[in-house]
C-alpha cells in the first residue's frame, strides 16, 4: 500500500508542476493582450457518482458502495491567466453492497460518502467570456464514509488523489456551464473502520457533474 502511494504522490506531483509549467506558458504567450485572470468562482452542481469495489474476494464477490447521485461546491481563486487553486467539497450517500456470483449482489447497509480535495486547474472560460473552453484538474483530497449496518455505525477516512476535467459553456458574462468528471482514487481504509488492517483495491470513484459556475 506504501508503494502505491508513494507512486502516486510522484505521479501528483508531475502532473502539478506539468500543469504550472502549462499556466506560466498561457500568461506568457497571452502578454497583456488577453483578458486578466478570471475572478473568485463558486460552482455548486448535482451528478452521478459510479464507485469502484473497495475489496474482490474469490468466485466473483466483493465489497462496495452503490452508486448514487451527488452534491457538492466547487470554488476557485486564480493564480495567473488560464491556471487557478480549486477546491472542493461533495456529498453522495448509497447502500453498502455485497457481490455475489449469480445474484448480482445483496444491500446490507447504508453508506454516506464525503468528498474533498484541493488542486490545481488549467484551462476554463474567464469570467466575461462566452463560448467553450476545456479544462483539466489534479489534487489530493480524502474520502469519508459513515457506514451503517444493523446496529454497527462507523467510519473510514481514506486519502484520495483526484484527476478530472470537462467543459465550461458560456451562458452570460460571469454565469457558465461547467460540465465535469472527476476521478477519486482511494483505497479504503479498513484500519480507520474496524480497527484492523486487510488490503483492499485501489478504487476509482467517478463522479459526473454538471453546475453553474459563478464569478465574483
């Protein structure tokens, strides 16, 4: 489990300093004939979040949360033209469910997941502009998940590396669509929940948004 969070820390940070390297080559290349850096964001949204198995155990059974639909706040503050600070917070609850070969699976509890990382932003509309812009994001962040079977109620708190990006869709000056899929990559941290540690999969958790993206 080490390993693979060490990896994915190195790989976090290429992506970061990529996405930096990219941001001061934007400001550079726009000189003083662009528009300045868009303003303070806010973007609340509604989705779809599709979670990965938290565990795959022998013949095809396995754990995890159902999918489910999503909530969350997403805001900005710029850094140069085209590179932002984003963060984000989002909230999906679902069954906890057990696969099983043949049946598909049985719900035996419930399950409230929290969602919250920071990162870095390239690319997006400014905040007077209309038309299409793309976007790409990377950060770090954490999973909580409250989980409740029978009379057992606990929680797990596992950190997660985010990778995302969508489209941003002009409406008015200062008002734009943002269309997005973010990616949590988390390993479920069963030590935190039950007091003792059983290795589990490196799970992707894709939620697929869509909100209104707001300029101050």
């Amino acid at each position: 489990m080490t390993s693979v969070f060490v990896t994915s820390r190195r790989l976090l940070a290429t992506l970061v300093l990529s996405v930096t390297v990219a941001g001061e080559a934007v400001a550079q290349s726009s000189g003083n004939s662009g528009p300045a850096a868009v303003g303070a964001t806010l973007t609340p949204y509604a989705g779809y979040l599709i979670t990965g198995n938290w565990y795959d155990g022998p013949v095809g059974t396995s754990i995890s949360t159902t999918n489910a639909p999503t909530v969350g706040v997403q805001g900005s503050i710029p850094l140069a033209r085209g590179l932002s600070l984003v963060g984000n917070l989002a909230y999906a609850s679902g069954d906890l469910r057990i696969g099983l070969p043949l049946l598909g699976g049985v719900n035996v509890g419930s399950a409230t997941t929290w969602m919250y990382d920071v990162g870095l932003e390239l690319g997006g509309l400014g905040g007077t502009t209309r038309g299409f812009a793309p976007f790409i994001q990377g950060g770090i962040g954490g999973m909580t998940n409250d989980i409740s079977v029978s009379v057992l109620d606990t929680r797990s708190t596992s950190v997660a590396y985010t990778l995302g990006g969508g489209l941003d869709v002009g409406i008015t000056p200062g008002i734009t669509l943002r269309l997005q899929a973010k990616d949590y990559i988390s390993r479920f941290n069963s030590e935190d929940a039950v007091g003792f540690r059983a290795e589990g999969n490196l799970a992707h958790n894709l939620a697929l948004t869509a909100g209104i993206r707001f300029v101050f």
